[in-house]
C-alpha cells in the first residue's frame, strides 16, 4: 500500500508548492514528461502583457506597466514546472491601508496544454485587494497570437520611453511626446490616452492627457484620465493635485477619483466627503470599467453611503403632521 505524502508544516512556502505539486502530480497517474510548451508571450485580463522565456530549468515572465505600473522589464514570473504545474512566485500589486504595495506571492500555476491557458488562485490578506486578480483571487493569463505579439511590444517599448523621460526635461514635453508616441493624426490626445489607459500603458496615456490638457485645461475627462494614471503609476501625490485642481469642472467621477486617491494616501474622512460629493452630483455605482478599480477599492465606503442616501429618501416620503395650533383643525 503506498504510503501517504507527509508535508512538514513548517516547510517553505516554495518547497510546499513544490510538494504539493508532486502530490497532484502522483495522485492523478501523471509521468513527468518534461517542462510544457508554452507561448512566448500571454494575455491576463487584468494583468497585461506577460513575456516569458526558460533559463535553464526555471521560467521566467517580464511586464511592463498594466495596472501596476510595472517598471520595463518587471519580473513577474518565476517557477519550475512539475507536469502541467509551474511552481513558482507571482509578483502582484496590492491596494489596502495597511498592504505591501507590490508583493511576491508563492503561487501553482495551472497550464492547460489543450489551450495553453495558465491559471493561478491566491488568497491575500484580510483587506488586501489587488487589480489584476478577478474577485481578488483568481489569476488569468492567455497566450497571444503572433498577430497580437508585436502591437503589444510595441506598447511595452512606448511606456519605457515614457517612463525614462524626465518629469521636467525637454524630452519629457508635451509635443516631443505627441510627434513620437501614439497613433497620433489618427486620433485626439485624449482619444489616445483613453486607449492606452485601457490597455494598461499608464505612463504613455499619461503624457497623452498632459497634452491633451495642455489644449484645453477645462477638459474633466483628461483630467480623470491623468489622475488615473499617476495613480496607476503609483504617484499618490500627483494624483491629487490633479483632481483637486478639476473639482470645480461639474464631473462626478472626478470626485470619485479623487475619494481613491485620498484613500490610497490614508486620508479616510477626505475620502468619504470626496465620494459623497459623487453621489450628490449624481455618481452611481454602475460597473463601468473605467471606473472599476476606484469603484472596487471604495466598495465598502460606497455601500455605506448609498444605505445612509436611501434612509434620507425613505424619511422624505414619510408626512410631517403639521404642528397643533391656532387654526389647525388636527387634533
């Protein structure tokens, strides 16, 4: 009768993944036939492009930008694979009060030969959340076709261009940046930097909002935008003289942005009156994709909100007896 796998309970968080890969490895009747083969370059949905390629016997995957603002070449990645299983570490971004901005979390990916798929699930702290992660636990990473490959390099190679620009030198100007990045002729800066926001080139989109602003400096939607991308970039600060300084534009969601900024520079009671201002000027929670990593990180706050809005509808609707007096005819 084979004996039954005993993992240590102090074991490294690596060597357990590695066990337990065995483990699943044994227990569904698989051989070690060698490491996959897997594409050179995949897709999260939330995540952006990963580049991968094997040193030896270990795996390796590099980013840059997406919603965590990774730095050119970014390792992200990092494992051996056991059958289909790459044991590893994953680099994640965090959002939270007290949670590690960036963090390596020991992780078993999952890769499906028929579709070449790698998934992961993570479990992060208690009141951790991060962006790249559907429901905050599940990690998705698809391979890209060859077609697809070269658009997203070439977005890779914008964003470290813009990231290796001085924040006040010549070749960080505004129209230096318009006559080299983007599709520009094709579409408005602000056009641009929505896309490249979408796709996750913070700091290209960043640079095509500046110069969008610098046309027309009552623009919220570039406004939000920028904000958007400083603090996908992690630039907190900036972030908030930019949306404080369009608070007065008659946008909703730039006050949204602002109650996620102010969040995410610990400032609680700036952010509630921030979000509230939302509300009053007709913000609501939608599940719009431009908005949903600010919607997600203030969901607790917003659900606080719109309970304390439906008390103030509900006590409106409830008539006030006139008070008892001289010619009132209510007993």
């Amino acid at each position: 009768m084979m004996e039954r796998a005993r993992i240590h309970p102090h074991m490294p968080p690596s060597l357990l993944n590695k066990g337990l890969a065995t483990v699943l490895s044994v227990a569904s009747g698989l051989a070690w036939a060698g490491p996959p083969t897997v594409s050179s370059s995949y897709q999260g949905d939330s995540y952006g492009v990963v580049s991968l390629r094997m040193q030896g016997d270990q795996l390796v995957g590099v980013a840059t930008g997406g919603p965590c603002g990774f730095e050119p070449d970014t390792e992200v990645l990092s494992g051996e694979f056991q059958d289909n299983v790459l044991v590893g570490q994953v680099l994640l971004c965090q959002l939270g009060p007290h949670c590690e901005p960036r963090v390596n979390q020991p992780a078993l990916v999952v890769f499906n030969p028929e579709d070449g798929v790698m998934t992961a699930l993570f479990r992060l702290k208690d009141g951790c959340r991060s962006p790249v992660l559907k429901n905050d636990s599940l990690l998705l990473l698809r391979p890209l076709s060859r077609d697809a490959v070269a658009p997203a390099r070439a977005a890779s190679a914008t964003t470290a261009v813009a990231a290796s620009a001085t924040a006040d030198g010549a070749n960080s100007s505004a129209a230096q940046v318009a006559a080299g990045l983007g599709r520009q002729g094709e579409v408005s800066p602000l056009e641009e930097g929505q896309r490249q926001l979408a796709a996750g080139n913070a700091g290209v989109a960043q640079r095509h909002f500046e110069l969008a602003l610098s046309k027309d400096p009552r623009s919220a939607a570039a406004v939000v935008g920028l904000g958007a991308s400083q603090l996908m970039l992690n630039d907190v600060s900036r972030a908030v003289k930019t949306l404080e300084a369009g608070r007065g534009l008659g946008r909703a969601d730039v006050h949204l942005w602002l109650a996620y900024a102010y969040q995410r520079e610990g400032n609680r009671n700036r952010s509630r009156e921030s979000l509230r201002k939302a509300f009053d000027q007709g913000w609501m929670p939608a599940g719009r994709a431009t908005e949903a990593v600010a919607e997600q990180a203030l969901r607790e706050d917003i659900k606080d909100i719109e309970t304390l809005m439906q008390q103030q509808r509900t006590r409106k609707r409830v008539p006030v007896r006139p008070p008892a007096g001289a010619g009132n005819t209510t007993p």
